[in-house]
C-alpha cells in the first residue's frame, strides 16, 4: 500500500489549504486513517483521525479550525485546514497506524507566514 500526500504550500496566516492523502488500495479497508506533522526542530505529533465509520478526532491546538474527512469511493482522505497560524508550519504526512507495520506516506510541507 501507498501513500500520497499533497495539497502544502506557502500561505499567510488567517489562509486555507485542504491536504489530500491518496491511498493505492480501497481506503474502506483501513479502519483509521491519521494525519500527523513535523514542524522544524521538533518531534513529530498527532493532528487527526479519521475513522472508517467517520468518526473524527483532533489534537487540541487544531479544533475548530482543522477538518479531517474520507471518500472512500475516491481512496482519499483530506484535512482541511482553516484559519492557518505560523505554528502549524510543519511536514504534514498522512499515515495509517494500525497496519503492521504502519504505512506513512511521503509528506508535504506546508508553511504559513505571519
């Protein structure tokens, strides 16, 4: 199974990106699907998961402006990020936790100027 991610680039804060996360096999087959980024300097952490069911979980510092969603039809799941503040530049990768090993895919960098 493969990963693409894309959808980064330079934005100002206050701006929108939506990331795209392709997966190369039927997504229904994955029951959770995460996003999770690494900014300069620091450990990766935890943004979102998308459950098969739906269900959305976000880490604290992204509620209410971040929204993780899936079309299994298309293999995708998306995060849509709004309101973008500097301290969300990071490499946005999308990942799936539960396989074994887990799959991550190549990343994309996303950079927001103040």
């Amino acid at each position: 199974v493969q990963l693409q991610a894309s959808g980064g680039g330079l934005v100002r804060t206050g701006e929108s990106l939506r990331l795209s996360c392709l997966s190369s096999r039927r997504l229904a087959n994955w029951q959770n699907v995460a996003w999770q980024r690494q900014a300069p300097g620091k450990q990766r952490e935890w943004v979102a998961t998308s459950s098969a069911s739906g269900r959305a979980l976000y880490t604290d510092s992204v509620k209410g402006r971040f929204t993780i969603s899936r079309d299994n039809a298309e293999n995708t799941v998306y995060l849509q990020m709004d309101n973008l503040k500097p301290e969300d530049t990071a490499v946005y990768y999308c990942t799936i936790p539960a396989a074994n090993p887990p799959i991550w895919g190549q990343g994309t960098l996303v950079t927001v100027s103040s």
